[in-house]
C-alpha cells in the first residue's frame, strides 16, 4: 500500500480535509449555542451532554429544542434561531454527501452505482461536486459557523452560576 496520496489525488482530498474542517467549526459554534441556552457559567455538563451524542441531526435536534424553549420569550432571537436550525439542517445534507459519497477517478464525489439508497433517491442525476464546488461548500460551512458564533455571543440570555458548597 502506497504511504502517499497520488499527485493526481493530491488537491481533491485537500479540499475534502478542508471542508471537513470547516464543518467542525459548525459543530462547535452549535455547541456553544447549546451551552448558552443551558444558561450554565460552567460548559461541562452542557458539553457532556451534546458531545455524548455523535450524530449531528441528534445535536441539532437536541439544540434547537433548547433554543426553542429558551428564547420562548425573545420573538426577535426565536425567528433568527429557526432560520440557523434550518441552513444547519440543509448544509447537512451537504456534508454527508462529502463524507458518504464515492471519489470517482473524474475528480469529483458523487455516490457510486452500488450505493442503491442513493440511486432509488436520484436515479441518473446522481448529485457530484468538483472541486470549485467543494471550495463554495466549504466557504459554506464557514459562513454558518460564523453566523452560529455570533448568534451565540449576542444571545441575551443570563449565564447561571453554580452556588459555591458553602452557599447551599
């Protein structure tokens, strides 16, 4: 087995590693939105919690009924929350095609004939990227990370701090 990647396979894969990269950056901008909703100073129980699960439909489900629930009283925030749960939701589709679709030898991702899910959802029209198109999906992924940062950081939402032992 070859301990490098092929030349010709050098620039596809980079692409799908920074891609990949700009996607955690959604996953951690989502758990610091989680974190806010908890209204908790300490991030441990919060990150327990939303770490301990491994799907990211599971974290965004999970963190959109939080944010649900704790922007009840804030419309304005309410609408903007609902608005981020749906792009995180469609740019998550995008990213299981980066990680569940085939590398064809024409540069591009696209599911394989064999994958029958894929095949029974799109027949001959097979979605496939290029590699412009896995830069504008990574760029992507950046925007949402940075729109969820920020969301998370303008939140008026109060930090509740633990009581000290000596205080309970």
């Amino acid at each position: 087995m070859s301990k490098s990647i092929p030349k010709k396979d050098k620039e596809l894969y980079q692409l799908m590693g920074y891609a990949l990269s700009r996607w955690q950056l959604v996953e951690l901008a989502l758990f610091f939105n989680f974190w806010r909703f908890m209204q908790l100073a300490d991030y441990k129980v919060p990150s327990a919690a939303f770490h301990g699960i491994q799907a990211f439909s599971g974290k965004l489900s999970m963190t959109e009924l939080a944010g649900k629930e704790a922007l009840r009283e804030l419309p304005e925030y309410l609408s903007k929350w609902e608005k981020l749960t749906d792009r995180c939701r469609k740019k998550n589709e995008k990213r299981n095609h980066l990680v569940h679709f085939t590398i064809r030898n024409d540069k591009s991702l696209a599911p394989s004939r064999i994958n029958i899910a894929a095949f029974h959802r799109w027949g001959n029209k097979m979605p496939g990227y290029k590699k412009e198109q896995l830069i504008d999906m990574a760029d992507s992924f950046s925007s949402l990370a940075n729109e969820l940062f920020q969301f998370a950081k303008d939140v008026p939402l109060p930090y509740l701090k633990r009581p000290a032992p000596d205080e309970q």
